[in-house]
C-alpha cells in the first residue's frame, strides 16, 4: 500500500483514506462540529466506518486520495 502524502485535515474529502493508529481507513463523510470556535482553523468531525475523528482542520494527516 502507499504512504500516503501529509496534508491538513482540511482538505479530506470523503472516499479518501487517512492514517488512524496505524492503517487507513476510508473516510465516508465530514462533519464541522458544533460549539466553541479554535484560534485557528475549525473543529472537524471525520466520519470513518463506526469511527468519528475529532480533528482540527489545520491539523496535519496523513493522506491516500480516493481515485478519480
């Protein structure tokens, strides 16, 4: 499987795969969560399977992007 490229959390979009403790999964959706506001950036729920991720969107993850 490929390495996959860092990129920040924002610009996952969904049927692209990201690095979560230690394989890929498949991200099925992307949420803005509600409530406080970051200094920078904001707050991102990405839906993986069963799994949400809490993640900053200037945060940086680590990236297979689906095929298109």
């Amino acid at each position: 499987m490929r390495p996959g490229k860092v990129t920040p959390a924002g610009r996952v979009r969904a049927g692209d795969h990201v690095l979560h403790e230690g394989r890929f999964v498949e991200v099925t959706a992307i949420r803005k969560a509600q409530g406080r506001k970051p200094q920078t950036g904001e707050n991102l729920h990405v839906v993986a399977g069963d799994t949400v991720l809490k993640i900053n969107s200037t945060e940086p993850v680590r990236v297979q992007r689906a095929e298109t």
